[in-house]
C-alpha cells in the first residue's frame, strides 16, 4: 500500500507540472464587458468543459451569449444574434457532449432552438420548428443517451421533440409521448409524466425496452396534481394526490414497489438528501413547518426541528443548511418571526442557529463538499458573498467590492459553482453589475450520468484538501468485480466516445489509473489517494471517471460512471 501511493503522490505532481492554478483567493473580475457604471448584467452561468457560458449586455449589441475561461482574454461574444441594440435574451444552456444547445430569439426566425461549440464560427441556428416568425419555445432540454429532449411546438401544438445535434436530426420523439412533460433523468432512466383522460400518468424509459408506467392517479377536483420529486438512492420519490394529507411515496420504478414513506402533512415543500436519509420540510395544518426526516420507511419518518417559516434548504456532506424562523409561543398580532441561518446534522439536538445577524439570506449553495455559499447582508456591508462550514466561527464574508453599506452582489449565478470556483454577478461601484470569479478552496462537483451498465455507475469524491488524502467511493459496479478511476486534467470539452457515454477525462495524457473492489451489493471505496501539500497545486483541477466490468456494454464491456470534477486546495 505504501509504494502505491508513493507512486500516486508522484504521479499527481506529475499529472499537475505545467498546470497553475486559474484563480487567486480574491473575488476576480473576469472582463468589463460594458464598459462604465451600467454592467452587462451576466445570468445563466452555465459550465461547459473548462469554460462557462451566459447571457450578458456589452451595451451595444443587446442581450447575447457569451463564453468565458474566466480571464479578460478569454471572455468573448459568441455572436451578435440580432445585429445591433436589439437582443436574442439566450437561455436554457444545455451542454449535449462537445456543444451547448440554447434557446434564442433572433429575428426572422422567433424563439428557436440554437447550437454552439464554444466559438463564434460555430454558433447557429439548430433548426426553425416554426417556420418564420412564428416561435416554437423550446423548453426542457433534458439529455437522455445520445440525444436531447424538448418540448416546443412547431405550429400546430407542443410535443416532445429530440435531435442529435443536427438539423435532420430533429424529430418529433418517436417513443415519448407527444402530450409528455419531461421530468429529468434517474440513474439510467428517463422518466416523463402525461395526462390521459383524467388520470396522471408516471412513466419510466430505460431507451431500450418499452416505457413502463409505475403510477396513475385519477385527479382529485380542488386537490393538488401529483408530481415527481426526485430521486433518493436508486428509488423515485413523488408526491400523490393528497386525499388525506401529503405524503412523499417511493418506487423502483414498478407499480408494486410503491410505498409511503412520510407522515401526511398538509403539504410538503421542500427536500433534500443527505446520509442515507431524505429530509424534507412538512407544512402543518396550523400554518407551521416542520423539518422532518425519513431513512426511506414510513417507520422511520421523524421530526427533527419546528419553524414558523421557511425559505430554504440545501444540505452539504454531512450538514443541513436551512433558512428559517421560530415559532414564537407570544406572537405580537401582525408581526412576523425573524429569519435566522441554521445548520443541522439532522438530529433535533444538532439543530442550531448560525447567525442572529445576516438577513436577506438567499442563494444558498453547495460549494464542494464541506461547506455553502450565500449572498446575505449585514448592516456594515450590505448585500455581500459568504461561505459557510457549518460552524459559526467558519460562517465567514468572501466579498466586500464596494467597501461599507452598499450592495454589491446581486445573485450567484445559475449553476455557480464548477471547476474550484464560484461564479457570481457583483457590482464594485465602478464597473457595473459584471461577473466575477473566486476560488474557494478544494472542492468537487458532479459531472453528468454514468452509462453501459444495467444499473447508474456512480461515482463520488470527498474534497482534494492539500496534505489530506482524497477518497473515491460509489456504487452500481459489477458485484465483487475490480474497477478503476481514472484521473486526469479534464477534457477541454467532454466528448461522447460510444452513443449515450460520455467522456469526462483527457484520453490524450497520461492518467493515475487507482484500483477499486467492490462490494456484493456493487458499491466500492478505492484505498486514500494522498495530496501533496504543495503550493503550486492549490487550484488544479483534475477529473475523475470510474469504470467497472459489464458484459455488453458498448464500450468494451465496460461500465462508465459520470465524471467528478476535483479542485486541489485548502
């Protein structure tokens, strides 16, 4: 064991020489896109490989895409879509491999679907559904295997359409429904919802064998529709009609495996995973809520914490961070209990507040895997950044851009945080609302779904903290069968090497290649992978991407997991 991670140690400073980190620890502005006080107001960061994308304003040309390495120099328009003042308002970024389909609306054309590969050359229109300037809306761009979903209309109603990236490609979906509304993807699984007559209709479709329904229900009048949470495990959490109070049910995707696993409440509003447990916010029939949690049996459906109001929740390796307020037992009539960040570890003891002073707490993110950012305000600083470890002495401000009382953070950006950094809109009092970068530290984010096996490769990764060791675990490997991680600098852009796998690692350099076993039950844990404590690699950035045997499977009888993008630092 010993010479083997001498030899890992090695081969990450190896893998690391000639990399330098992209980012110092200060907030960076990454271009003045518009010039002087107005800012382009950047929104809708989206990660695609090592760059981002998002709409943004120079001021001259209107509201148009942009991509960003995150540097001055690599900060440019990728097209003037609607030539001049006039704006296309891109949205929906959605990464399909090696390109980024988006919506625009860019005359004659309407609101189409359009494509890019990171430049301006190759930036165009995917296809017109309707014709002129009728608009056929794409909307819920959902990646399933080799193809995107979406729903749009091409004049005569919406229906599910897919492409492959072509203009010929694009077709109405011939298996989904053209009615369908897509839900996303779970484990290996497409799953979509329908109206038939009166009922509500849960489907499930691996892309191979036919759709398999695992729920129905007949609307209730005056009761809410029934709808899908999410995923918990390998299972399906959705939410039926609430005959008799709301309730979180679980599947496997067959009508027999669906049960309850919550108490009823009046309504559920919020949930998240954390430990091998689902918790959730519970709304009681007397206007309070309650912070709950189920280990996946209706048996063992808790409470942990009470409120008199919520606002968020997100949770973070071990922690819940929570935004809420407590009931105050002599309510003055007309007043309203102040809203305090919490932390909890789930149980009710470990319910604590950690802040009595920050207000306005909003934006809450999972930044790797120890610790949040926010955006909140205090009276010296107003609207700032703040990260959080889950400690109040660890509940620190990252930004003051324009030092004292003015706000200077208006949001963090869709999908924030990629690559070691968060990606934020922030205004010093110079330059305008303009996007801004930092470097938080070691960190790991998940990248896209795993593929070729009959269950979801999953691989996940505790933060690369230098001078700590860096554990590699998952699951869906072949039972009791040897499996690797590869780990390399990450492919500029992630490529699709057989239909539906997509690559995540760069196949064109060398690569730590770290052994893992797995268990019966196919989940695994690779032995610690040390991190030197040097300098120079606080902020590199590796990928990693586990594969397992798999007879079958398209490529090379190998499994493949989604990839783990993996920041070094402190």
């Amino acid at each position: 064991m010993r010479s083997r991670a001498c030899r890992a140690l090695a081969a990450v400073a190896c893998l690391s020489f000639g990399l330098t980190p992209a980012f110092a620890q200060l907030p960076q502005l990454v271009a003045d896109t518009a010039p002087g006080p107005a800012g382009s107001m950047p929104y809708g960061v989206t990660h695609f490989g090592r760059f981002v994308l998002y709409g943004a304003d120079d001021g001259t040309s209107g509201i148009e895409p942009w991509i960003s390495d995150g540097t001055p120099a690599g900060t440019f328009r990728l097209g003037d879509l609607n030539p001049g003042p006039m704006s296309s308002y891109p949205g929906y970024f959605t990464v399909f491999g090696s390109a980024v389909l988006f919506q625009a609306y860019v005359l004659p054309f309407g609101h189409e679907t359009w494509i890019t590969d990171g430049t301006a050359v190759g930036t165009q229109l995917l296809v017109d559904l309707a014709p002129g300037l009728m608009n056929s809306n794409p909307h819920g761009f959902v990646v399933f295997r080799d193809r995107v979903l979406f729903v749009a209309s091409n004049g005569s109603g919406e229906r599910v359409w897919q492409t492959d990236g072509t203009a010929a490609g694009t077709v109405p979906h011939p298996v989904v429904p053209a009615n369908a509304a897509l839900v996303g993807v779970f484990g290996h699984r497409l799953c979509y919802t329908r109206r038939s007559g009166n009922l509500h209709e849960f489907w499930l479709w691996d892309g191979v064998a036919a759709p398999v329904q695992f729920a129905s229900f007949a609307q209730v009048a005056s009761m809410p529709e029934p709808y899908v949470l999410g995923e918990f495990g390998d299972r399906i959490l959705f939410v039926p009609p609430p005959t008799a109070g709301a309730q979180i049910w679980s599947s496997d995707g067959t009508a027999a495996s669906n049960t309850p696993i919550t108490q009823p409440a009046a309504r559920i509003r919020q949930h998240v995973a954390m430990g091998g447990a689902v918790y959730y916010l519970a709304e009681s029939y007397f206007n309070t809520v309650e912070l709950r949690a189920t280990d996946g049996t209706l048996a063992s459906d808790r409470g942990v914490a009470q409120f008199a109001n919520w606002y968020s929740l997100v949770a973070s390796a071990d922690r819940l961070f929570l935004l809420g307020a407590v009931p105050n037992p002599f309510p003055i009539p007309g007043s309203q209990a102040p809203e305090r960040l919490w932390v909890s570890d789930g149980s009710t003891a470990g319910t604590t507040v950690l802040s009595t002073t920050l207000t306005g707490v909003r934006a809450m993110t999972p930044v790797g895997s120890r610790q949040i950012a926010f955006v909140a305000r205090e009276a010296a600083t107003g609207d700032e950044l703040w990260r959080s470890d889950g400690t109040v002495a660890g509940t620190t401000r990252l930004t003051d851009l324009s030092a004292g009382a003015a706000s200077t953070i208006g949001a963090l950006a869709h999908e924030s945080y990629g690559g070691g950094r968060l990606w934020f809109a922030g205004d010093d009092g110079v330059h305008g609302t303009e996007l801004y970068t930092l470097h938080t530290g070691a960190g790991n984010v998940a990248l896209g779904h795993g593929c070729g096996g009959a269950v979801e490769l999953r691989l996940q990764a505790t933060d690369p903290v230098l001078g700590a060791a860096l554990t590699l675990y998952g699951r869906g490997a072949t039972a009791s069968a040897p499996g690797l991680v590869a780990i390399t600098p990450p492919a500029a852009v992630p490529n699709f090497v057989v239909p539906g796998c997509l690559v995540h690692v760069d196949l064109s350099v060398p690569a730590i290649l770290w052994p893992f076993t797995a268990d019966p039950a196919g989940t695994f844990t690779a032995p610690p992978l040390p991190v030197p404590n040097a300098a120079f690699l606080d902020g590199v950035v590796f990928a990693a991407q586990a594969v397992s045997p798999w007879p079958g499977a398209p490529l090379f009888d190998l499994a493949l997991s989604g990839g783990v993008l993996l920041t070094l630092g402190q």
